[in-house]
C-alpha cells in the first residue's frame, strides 16, 4: 500500500514538487490503543524501488493515532494509509490510497 500525493512540497533546495509518492512504516504502541504512522516521501514510486534517498519534505502534523482494534481493524498498515490519507487531506493535500501488486 502506498500513496499518491498532490500538492505543493517545498524542499530545503528551494524546489517545489507538485507530486510527490509516499509510504507509511506503523508501529502500534505498547498499550495497543495508539498507532505511530511515519510516512516518507519520493519523488515517484520508481525512485522508491531504486532505493533512492527519500525527500525531505517538512509536513508539521501529529502522524499519531487512537486505535481500537476491534472497530478498527487488526491491519494497523491499512488503517496507518488511511489515516496519513485523511490528515494529509485536512492540511490541504490531495491523497490517493495504492494498492501494490
């Protein structure tokens, strides 16, 4: 799972992406009600399979999530997507959710 990302990305060079490819890493907290999603950021999803160097792009947001298992889901990853998704979106963003072959 991965995701598409519009927008405006201003990197430390000064370069301006307008799109960008994102993929989430989760962890879910000890107590199991919280989810930490980390989302990294490349150029497209080529750069990410060559393993190049990821962007450094600077969202300022909370990427940390109540969770429930039970009215959630136990695929914390897909809830993780969903979730980067939806607070991309609120920052202005536009999101697509990418299901991997």
């Amino acid at each position: 799972m991965a995701l598409n990302v519009t927008g405006n990305f201003e990197l430390p060079t000064g370069q301006t992406l307008t799109q960008v490819y994102a993929r989430t890493n989760a962890a879910l907290s000890l107590e199991g009600n919280q989810v930490m999603a980390y989302p990294e950021f490349w150029v497209d999803e080529a750069a990410f399979t060559t393993r190049k160097d990821n962007l450094r792009i600077d969202i300022r947001a909370d990427f940390s999530y109540q969770y429930d298992r039970v009215q959630d889901g136990a695929d914390i990853l897909a809830f993780s997507n969903q979730k980067v998704k939806e607070t991309l979106e609120t920052l202005g963003f536009t999101a697509e959710i990418v299901e991997l072959d």
